[in-house]
C-alpha cells in the first residue's frame, strides 16, 4: 500500500518524470502525465515512443524503475494508448 494519496503524488511523480523525459527525447519520444488514480501513475508515451516494439521495457525499466526510485516501491505505471484516454478519465467516474 502506497501511504500518500493521489493528490500528494502528483507533483513527486511530475519531478521524477522529468529525469525520464530527456533519455526519451534522445529517441525521438516523449511522455505525458496524465493522472494518478489508486497510486498508479497513467502516462501517455508520446513520438517514436508510440508503437515502439521497446515502449512496454522503457515503460517498466525506465518510467516505472525511475518512479520506484524516487518515490515507492509498489508503485505502478500504466501506458494509456493515444485515443484511449476516455478510458482513463472513466475511471474517475466508477
């Protein structure tokens, strides 16, 4: 269990991501913050990141390794598909 709720998280999540964001951009990548809900972090990997047959070990290795490091051990990091982002906000709504 991860002892911070999603709101405390957030701005930490956002300052460990930004340690990311420029070995993704050396890759013609990027990545967006799109939410917290539950102690998992959503993002969006963005360019060359998107359909890259490495996104799932950059996603584990990289995003969430970093996230793990920084912050808590259990926490998650999920990818939500460009055009897929209803799915996150409906979340929310449950």
């Amino acid at each position: 269990m991860i002892p911070f709720s999603d709101e405390e998280l957030f701005p930490v999540v956002e300052k460990s991501l930004e340690k990311i964001k420029p070995m993704l951009a050396l890759d013609g990548g990027g990545l967006t913050l799109l939410g917290i809900k539950s102690g998992c972090v959503y993002v969006q990997l963005q360019g060359a990141c998107q359909g890259c047959a490495s996104s799932g070990q950059t996603l584990k290795y990289g995003v969430e390794r970093q996230l793990r490091i920084d912050i808590h051990p259990e926490i998650e990091v999920v990818n939500i598909l460009p055009g897929q982002e209803h799915e996150f906000e409906a979340m929310g709504e449950r």
